[in-house]
C-alpha cells in the first residue's frame, strides 16, 4: 500500500544532509574568520585613533590657547578672517553662553574618543576651565548665540571643517570655557578612516562575498555528492527489488572504491541466493519424485502382510510418513512462492474468505476496511489470510476481523471464539507439526508456520493473544509500502 509518510523525505535524504552540515560548517567558518579579522582589525584601528585623536586634540588645546591669547578686541576679527580663508580644521566660534548639543548614542568607541581628548585637553589647559565635549550630527548640530543650525551659514565657513563628501560623520563638539563670559566653540569630524564611531562586523560588501562563495561550493559540491550517490540510490532499489523477485540484474560497478566494493559483494550474495534456491528446488523436487516410490512399494508388501493388526501398523506408518511428505512439499510451495509484487485487494481476500469459510450463520464477520490496494505477492497473501480465517473458524467456530490502518501499518487482528491457547505455548504453535492435543486432527499441521512465513517476506510478522473474555485474538501486522 503506498503511502506519502513511506516515501523518503527530502530533508532526510544524504544529499540534503550532507549539504546542510557543509553549509553549517561554511557559516560557522566564515563567521569565525570574520571575528577574528575584526577584532584584529578593531585593536589596530584603535590604535591609530587614539594617536590620531591625540593629534586632534593638541590642536585644539592650541587653537584654544591661540584664541586665550588674543585681545578680545582681536578675537572676532581673527576668526572672521578664518571664515574668510576656507577655515581650518575646526569650525570655530566665539559664543557668550554654552550651546545644549544633541548627543548621539553611547558607544564603545565614542567613550574612548571623548576620554582621549579630554585628558588631552586638560593636561595642555588650565585646570580651572571648563570643558564640554559631545558628539552630534551635523542635521542637530548648533553653532553661534542664536543656535542656528549649521545648514543655515554661509557653506564656506563649515565645509572646510565639517564635510566629508557624501558621508555624514559624527561631529566632535569642544566647547572651553575662556573667560567668564565667553565660550569657545570648536567642532570637527574625526579624519579618514576613522569618520566612524561604530565599525561594523560585517559590511555589505562581506556579507555578499560570504553568500556567493557559500552558494557556489554548496552547488558544486551537490554535484558531486548527487554523483557519488547515485550508486548507493541504484545499490539500495536493487536491494529492494531482491525480496520482490529474485530474477534481478547484476549492478554495474561504478563509483568510489567503497562503493565498487560493496556493489562487487552485493552481486555475489545475489548470485549465491539464486544457486541456493534454484538447487533447493531441484532437491526438493527429486524428493518428491523419489520418495513416491518407495512409499507405493511399501504399502505394495503391506497388502501381502498375512497379520491383519500387524498390516494395520504399517498402513497406519506409511499414511503418516506419506502424511508428513506432502506436508513438507506442500509448505515450501506455500511459502516459497516466485511471485512479482502486484496491487492486492486485501477486502476483497477476506470478503471471499468469509463466504467460503463463513457461510453458516454468518460465522465471520469483518469490521473496518482497508482505503488502499496492499502492494505484495497476491497468492501468498491469499494463503496467508484463507489460513488465517480457516483456523479461527476450524478451533474458534466463529472469526472477527477489524482491520486499523496506522501511519506506515496495517493491522489485521482475527479474533475466535475458541477455548484459546495457553501463553507458554503461544510460540511453539508456529513450528511446523506441533499440536496443542495429541490426538489426531485434521491438517497438517503447519497453517501457522506458513502464514507467519509468508507475512515476515513481506516485511511484517504474526502474534497472538488470548481475548480478556473467551478465545484467541491473532494479530497479523503488514508495513505499508
């Protein structure tokens, strides 16, 4: 019976498998390499920002001293005259009162930045002024009495100072205190490459590259993983194909050595099994066809015995002798059956199978049925279940059958109305000739053994319980294919 939930998922296939671990290992790599070069990276470009802050710094501890220095009749008109030139690398002004700046977020770096130029600052400074250090962005940044935004003064007295191209750095804001009513404003951009306050761990750039070289060696490498697999694929259909019919092909050798290997000793066990069941046959053909003939001489003098119980002895020997013989053959046939797997209508089985064996007084009933056509070898399966119904009704006069399909299982549980079998002896029932009574019945003994046979060739198997109340329940379970 085919069913979806059999059928090999795709997430749990080796190809799929084997490229989900290479491409964890690809990330967990990649993101490895990329840690360490940042945080290498990250201590070397610490480095250069603290001596490139400390530049910074001195200069504006002597840009303030410059201006400390002046007259303050000369202070406004030496920085007009700075305007006037393009500025310098600070934007500078002379302001009565301290400007409120918009702080940008706390970060590592911004931290270190502002602590490097206020030691700086107050080791070239006076101790006694006041210093405010900030950073901002150059959309909230301030400047003059008024506050104006920077947007709204002439350009060149701030493009010198604050522009860096397209990018929008940070802006470091100083403001020094440098007498009790005037405050100098200093503000500048960190120079390249340290226009940023947070590096990233991973650029667009990075991220990209990791993406496109992850892709490219998981597709390659499905190419050749889907290659080396395809000689396991046809390894395991021909295995398969084995317990269905015996007649299969050898298996082209091909592939890695371990698979040569492993296709080499399949073909060989597959040839062993062919010679073993093909000499099987013979021999128990020869057996059948030898034996007839001494038995029929046997009887032939037994009819001349002039001792009439002592001929009786002899008839009743060579009919159990003859008896046993054609048990024997007749279970090899039963379960030796070279059958090709076909759809098999199992409703159909046990519908046939109460009407043949049920027919008075509706001695087999049936509960449930099965949704789809069972995938097996149609004739066995027929001995099976007609062996099955014929027990139940020959010990247990009257058969249940409730069929339950589960996710990959079909269970079919038969269920007599018989004095049941005791639970020491509910596994020696299933050897060939073993009798529960001792006194001659009829059959021969060996419909179990035939019908467990026949349901583990097709992958399941037969158990048996006593029912609670009266009689024997027999427990048939086939995988779904």
């Amino acid at each position: 019976m085919k069913s979806d939930a059999t059928k090999p998922r795709l997430a749990n296939t080796l190809v799929v498998r084997l490229l989900a671990t290479l491409l964890l290992v690809i990330i967990s790599a990649q993101f490895l390499t990329a840690l360490i070069w940042y945080r290498q990276g990250a201590a070397k470009e610490n480095e250069g920002l603290i001596s490139t802050v400390n530049s910074l710094a001195l200069s504006a501890a002597s840009t303030v001293a410059f201006f400390s220095s002046l007259p303050l009749e000369y202070r406004h008109l030496t920085l007009n005259q700075l305007r006037k030139m393009g500025g310098s690398r600070f934007f500078v002004s002379l302001n009565n009162h301290e400007i409120a700046i918009q702080a940008l977020p706390d970060s590592q770096r911004k931290k270190m930045v502002l602590s490097e130029v206020r030691k700086v600052l107050n080791q070239e400074l006076s101790t006694d002024q006041a210093i405010t250090l900030e950073f901002t962005d150059r959309e909230n940044l301030r400047v003059f009495n008024t506050e104006v935004r920077l947007d709204e003064v002439p350009q060149i007295w701030a493009n010198y100072s604050l522009s860096l191209g397209e990018l929008n750095p940070p802006i470091l804001v100083m403001q020094i205190e440098i007498s009790p009513t005037e405050w100098l404003y200093l503000a500048a951009i960190l120079p390249a490459p340290f226009v940023l306050l947070d590096t990233p761990f991973m650029d667009t750039k990075q991220w990209f590259f990791m993406g496109l070289s992850s892709l490219l060696l998981v597709f390659f490498t499905w190419l050749v993983v889907r290659r080396e697999i395809r000689p396991i694929a046809k390894l395991a259909n021909a295995a398969s194909a084995m317990t269905e019919q015996l007649d299969t092909p050898q298996l082209a050798e091909q592939g890695s050595e371990e698979l040569i290997t492993a296709t080499r000793a399949f073909n060989k066990m597959s040839l062993r099994i062919k010679n073993y069941l093909r000499d099987r046959d013979m021999l128990f053909s020869a057996i059948s066809h030898d034996l007839k003939t001494p038995i029929a001489c046997l009887r032939l003098r037994t009819e001349m015995l002039p001792d009439e119980a002592t001929r009786k002895k002899f008839e009743n020997a060579l009919n159990e002798l003859d008896f046993m013989v054609k048990g024997a053959l007749q279970c090899i046939r039963d379960t030796d059956l070279h059958e090709d797997i076909e759809p098999v209508d199992i409703n159909h089985i046990l519908q046939q199978s109460a009407e043949l064996y049920g027919r008075y007084d509706k001695q087999v009933t049936i509960h449930g049925q099965v949704q789809q056509q069972y995938l097996g070898k149609p004739l066995a399966l027929k001995r099976l279940l007609n062996n099955l119904v014929e027990n139940g009704i020959k010990y247990g006069k009257r058969v249940e059958i409730n069929i339950t399909e589960l996710q990959q299982q079909l269970h079919i549980d038969f269920r007599d109305y018989g004095d049941g079998i005791p639970v020491p002896q509910q596994q020696q029932v299933f050897e060939p000739y073993f009798r529960l009574s001792k006194q001659k019945q009829e059959g021969t003994g060996l419909g179990l053994t035939i019908a467990r046979s026949i349901a583990r060739s097709h992958g399941g198997d037969i158990s048996l319980r006593n029912h609670h109340q009266q009689g024997l329940i027999v427990s048939l379970t086939l995988p779904e294919h």
